[in-house]
C-alpha cells in the first residue's frame, strides 16, 4: 500500500492544472485516469486522417487561466475569423466585429441581421464588458441571458437570428436560460482575444498540460473505484493511501465517488462530422441557423480554420444540433444532408458520413446565481471541475489552481 503526498482522480482539464500547480509548489501529486489518455472531455479522436474533437470545442485565447497555464505559440492556434454567418432568407448575411475588422464594418451595418441600434448596442456592451475582471462578472446579480438581452433593448429579431443561435451554441441550449453572468464574461472573451483551434486538435491542450508533469505522475487505464477516508481503492483491486484527495473527475463520477445523489440537469448536444471534397463556406467563420426547429443549428469547417484537421485536398464539415432528447444517428444524418443540400446545393449528397458524437451530458445546466460547489469538501479531501464552478475550459482550469492553492497552504 503506497503512500501519496496527493492523489488526484482524473486526468482533465481540471486534474491536470491542479496537478501542475501542486508540482510547481514542490508537492508531488499521483494523477489516475481511467481512459487510455488525457482529457476528460476534451479529446480528439483520429479517423481516416481527419481529426474529429469529441463535439465541436474551441479555446478562447483571452481566458485567463488559459494565459497562465498553456504555451499558445507552442499549440500552433489557428483562429476564426471574428463574427459569424447568418443563415437568413436563404442566404448567408455576415455579422462581425468593427473593431477586430474595421474593413468589415459596413458590411456589417448593412447585414440583414438586427437593427443599426442593435448593432451599436454590441459594441456599447463590447466596451462595458472589457473593463470587468473575471471575479466582478460572477458577483453581480443575475438573470437568465434571454431576459437580460431583452432588458438591455436588444430587438426580439436580433436575439432570434444572432444572439439564440450564437450563444446558444456556446452554452449547448437553445433558449438562453443559462445566467447572465455567464452571457457577459463569454462576450468579453470573444471580444478580448480570438476563438481559436490547435492544429494538433483540441486534446492538444490536455496532452500540454500533462507533458509539462514529473515522470510518473499520471497513471492511465487505472479506475477508481471508491474512495474511504484516505484510502482510493482501484477496480484492480489495489489500494492507495494519500494525505490528500482530489477529485476532479465529470460531475457523474464526482457524484458517485462522493456519495452524492444530486438530481443534475445537462445540456445536450450532437456533432456530426462529414469529409467532403472541399470546403462549403467562403470565411473562416462559423455559419449559424436562426431556425432552431432545425437539426442544423451551426456548420463549422474546422480544416479552414486549421488545414491539419483534414487530409490536403480535402475538407472536414462539423455540424452541431443541440438538445436532442431521443438519438437516430443514421435519420440524423439524413436530415443533415436534406436539410445542407438546401443549402449547398447537391454536392453534399457526396459528403461522407465519417463520425457522430452524441454527448448527453455535455454541460451542467448553469442558470441565474447558481450556488457555487465548495471545493474542499472535508479536512483532507477536495473536487474541482467546471460543474463547480461555471461551464468553461476557463473554470475547470481556475478550480484546479484553487484547490492547489489549498493543498499548498497559499
């Protein structure tokens, strides 16, 4: 029976930051992860040489957990452009930011999309946002986003045909009922910094993250079983003994390993991922589908954004459809290919089906003044993971770095 300084159970976003904060303080952690490599949810599968993310993900350069912790220049990131397109009367209208794009500006004032004041509604709330610190943005008081759009004077048709589709991509539902606390610190990222994509694919990221550990921290293929005490007993029958246990696995696992019983609600969501010859969409942008009755609610092309993602000569198409409670993989992707042969025309029908990810449990439903979880849970034990906090890359990586804190005594 081994004795550890920390155990750490999971190998995410979280797990790995705590891990590389307690390493930098001098305290060796022992990382277990029952998968077969890093990344919790953020991992990028290989297949007939494209690579598939596990649902469509993106990093925000501007977070600032992210500058702390990743190398940005050694993940080779590849951005978007700013804004997105419209899919509106059949046609594609393009909404982008003047001052990232100031050649774009006319284009965008003269877009189907919202009015001129719900254009320089945007940039009034651009210039609100980037004065605020992460901290300030979850003190405020909330509402949900949608009431908050339409408090802040926001017309019923720009929130129909920009804000439900864009941001109901970021947060995986449609509705906007996540918080608006949430809505805010998402829109100064955007504004701030750049969505972006490693070339290597998401699980980059993690893959960083775990690189830059001691050797023989991380150990993969081992799963945990319970936890008693001090004591992690492993489903190979082997048990473990540490000073200090973290539990930083999804919020499913945390609960079961903790004892809880929470009745949790999630954002579901669906990618589709289809090779095609070349690329249907004419900007490095994200094309969004106001029609939210469709199966097609955003159409991204990761291989322009980053030309790695697909074979040369070839084009990777990642289609997103939230909330699906009931899943067909095959008559989903026939209605894709019905419903983007309306819009591309018959070329799609050439399109090959390569992967679907179906990913129930996407996102911990985070709506208006949602209790943070406290993350030392007992003298000796502590969880981090985004479902404790707020549902971002950004929060799974500040709660790790807290609960190290903790353990470090700082």
């Amino acid at each position: 029976m081994a004795n550890h300084e920390v155990i750490i159970i999971g190998a995410g976003i979280a797990g790995l930051s705590c891990a590389n904060y307690l390493s930098h303080f001098g305290i060796a952690p022992l990382v277990l992860e029952a998968a077969e490599a890093v990344g919790g949810r953020v991992r990028t599968d290989k297949v007939d040489g494209y690579l598939l993310d596990r649902g469509f993900q993106i990093l925000l350069t501007a977070y600032p957990e992210a500058q702390r912790l990743l190398n940005y220049n050694a993940l080779a990131l590849k951005s978007f452009r700013s804004g997105a397109l419209i899919r509106k009367d059949n046609d594609f209208s393009v909404i982008s930011d003047p001052f990232k794009e100031p050649t774009q500006v006319f284009k965008t004032l003269f877009s189907s999309v919202g009015t001129l004041v719900d254009k320089l509604k945007v940039l009034q709330l651009s210039n609100n946002v980037s004065k605020e610190s992460t901290d300030a943005f979850f003190h405020e008081h909330a509402t949900d986003t949608l009431t908050y759009l339409r408090n802040y004077g926001w017309s019923d048709e720009m929130i129909a045909d920009f804000f439900k589709p864009f941001f109901g991509g970021v947060f995986l539902e449609n509705e906007l009922e996540t918080s608006s606390n949430f809505f805010r610190f998402i829109f100064k990222q955007f504004y701030t910094g750049d969505a972006v994509i490693p070339a290597g694919g998401m699980q980059a990221i993690p893959e960083q993250m775990a690189a830059k550990l001691p050797p023989h921290t991380l150990r993969l293929n081992t799963k945990v079983e319970k936890i008693e005490g001090s004591k992690v007993y492993l489903s190979d029958g082997k048990t473990l003994t540490a000073k200090n246990i973290v539990v930083a696995t999804d919020a499913r696992q945390a609960d079961v390993l903790l004892g809880r019983s929470l009745k949790r609600e999630y954002n579901v969501t669906t990618c589709t991922y289809f090779a095609a010859e070349r690329s249907p969409l004419n900007e490095k942008m994200l094309a969004l589908n106001p029609n939210r009755l469709s199966v097609v609610h955003n159409v991204c092309v990761p291989s322009d954004i980053a030309p790695s993602y697909a074979p040369e000569g070839k084009a990777l198409v990642s289609v997103s459809t939230q909330g699906l409670e009931w899943f067909d993989e095959k008559k989903l992707t026939d209605r894709i290919v019905h419903e983007l042969t309306g819009w591309f025309g018959e070329e799609v029908k050439t399109w090959k089906h390569l992967r679907t990810y179906h990913i129930p449990e996407s996102l911990v439903k985070y709506p208006a003044n949602a209790p943070a979880t406290n993350l030392k849970i007992s003298e000796h034990l502590y969880e981090c993971g985004d479902h404790t906090s707020y549902p971002s890359l950004n929060a799974a990586m500040a709660t790790g770095r807290a609960v190290a804190d903790m353990i470090a005594g700082i």
